[in-house]
C-alpha cells in the first residue's frame, strides 16, 4: 500500500494530475450547446416547450464518453505519464533500489485505474448541474452512478494496454492505436463479433441501459440491442482481460527493464 501512496503523490502538483479534473469539459460543453439549439428548433419553440430531457442527456454523453472521450483520453494520459517517468528517470531510480519490476508497473496501472475515478466523477457531477439547470425535475441518481461505473469498468484494459504500447514504442502507435480503436468500438458495436473488440465493451454495455444505438439513433422498442444481458457480459471479460493485460505487461515490463 505504500508503494501505491508514492505513485498517487507523485503526480500531485503535476499538470498530469489536472488533466484527469479536465477531460470531461469539452463533453459537458457540447451537450450544453446540442441542448440550446434543441431548445430553439421551431419544433420546440411552436410547442413553448424545452424538448430536452434527462434521457436525451444521458444518451448523448454516455454515447460519446465511452466511444471517442475515453478512448483518446486514456492515450493521452499514457503518454503523459511515461513522459513523466522518463522525464525525472523514475522507473530507473526505482529499479536501482531493488523494486521489483512487475510491481512498479502494476502499482502504476492500480494507481492509473484509481485516477481515472476523476474524469467519470467530474463528468457525473457536471451532468447533475447541466440537467437541474436544463431539465429539472428528479435527478435519476441511481442511473447517473451506474452508467459511470460502467463507463470506468468496461475501459480499464486500455489502461495497461496503452501504457505499454507508450512505454515500448512511442506516442505515434499508442495514439494511431487509439484512434483506431474508437472507429473499430463505433462500427463494431452493434455487430455480433463486438465481444472481440474491447473498444466496442463500454458502449455496447452501456446501449440498452441508455436506450441509443452505437450510432446515436434511439432505439425503438423490441430492438435487439435492448437486451441487457450484455451487461454482464460485457463486464466480465473488461475485468478479465484487464488483469491478463496487467500481469502480462508487467511481464514484458520486467523483461525490457532488464534488457535496459
């Protein structure tokens, strides 16, 4: 656990630990401007009535959050925390104090996963205020908090995942890989093969629970992609195949620590 303390204070003053609270804005802003000009479509304004609802709230950021903003995030936030290590040579100072070199790396993956707690909270907070500012009305805090914690569940493999492919071969392939994942997660998602694109888990997971289509569209009533027995699924194989890429990049962590 102290290992784990270290790693969450080295990052304390540092802008990296600031872009964890700013990631979310550029979503939140958007669904407030897509709400001002729902507001003032001649539909809305012949009925006097705003048609924005909590439900088109939660299926426009809970659409995006988990298909483009998290993805690209998560490269991001790789990049700038091996540039930090690198930067003040910390995976070698450590190393030169007998560390052992998969738990290095596995209390950096822990303390990532803990971190990007910060962006989904921020971004659920955000959401309330939007939605008594725009709607009113009951807040559907029950919905809010799980949508989140799946959002934050379903991405955590491409945290170890992007944090090697940074750590062995640069910025260009983690974010070339990120990118294509995010078009693979939106075009795979409603497909049959999606339980074999981990890009396509968050926002297949989080389609039934929302009521919209990967594609943005809301579904209608009787539609396959209702079925919340995906949910489960989608959970599971998250949560499995992110301590295979945890302990399976700590082993390839360990073998080019010692190569170095």
């Amino acid at each position: 656990m102290n290992s784990i303390a270290v790693e969450i204070l080295k990052y304390r003053r540092t802008f990296l630990k600031k872009m964890f609270f700013l990631i979310p804005i550029l979503p939140l802003i958007l669904t407030v401007m897509i709400a001002i000009i729902s507001a003032n479509t001649k539909e809305a304004i012949a009925a006097h009535n705003n048609t924005f609802t909590w439900d088109k709230i939660f299926g426009l950021i809970f659409n995006w959050w988990p298909a483009v903003f998290l993805p690209i995030s998560i490269a991001l936030l790789a990049m700038m925390i091996i540039n930090t290590e690198n930067e003040g040579r910390n995976f070698e100072a450590q190393l030169i104090h007998n560390i052992v070199p998969q738990k290095l790396w596995i209390n950096k993956i822990i303390v990532f996963a803990i971190y990007m707690i910060i962006p989904n909270l921020c971004l659920a907070i955000g959401l309330t205020i939007i939605g008594i500012m725009l709607v009113g009305g009951p807040i559907p805090i029950v919905d809010l908090v799980r949508d989140d914690l799946f959002c934050w569940v379903c991405l955590l493999p491409l945290l170890p995942l992007h944090l090697i492919l940074d750590y062995l071969w640069g910025h260009l392939l983690n974010f070339s890989v990120a990118i294509m994942g995010a078009f693979s997660g939106m075009y795979f998602a409603a497909r049959s093969f999606w339980l074999f694109d981990p890009w396509t888990w968050g926002i297949r997971v989080l389609s039934p629970l929302i009521g919209v289509h990967p594609n943005g569209t809301k579904l209608m009533a009787g539609d396959a992609l209702l079925n919340t027995s995906v949910v489960p699924v989608g959970v599971s194989l998250a949560v499995g195949l992110f301590v295979v890429l945890t302990f399976g990049s700590a082993a390839i962590f360990k073998k080019e620590s010692i190569l170095k």
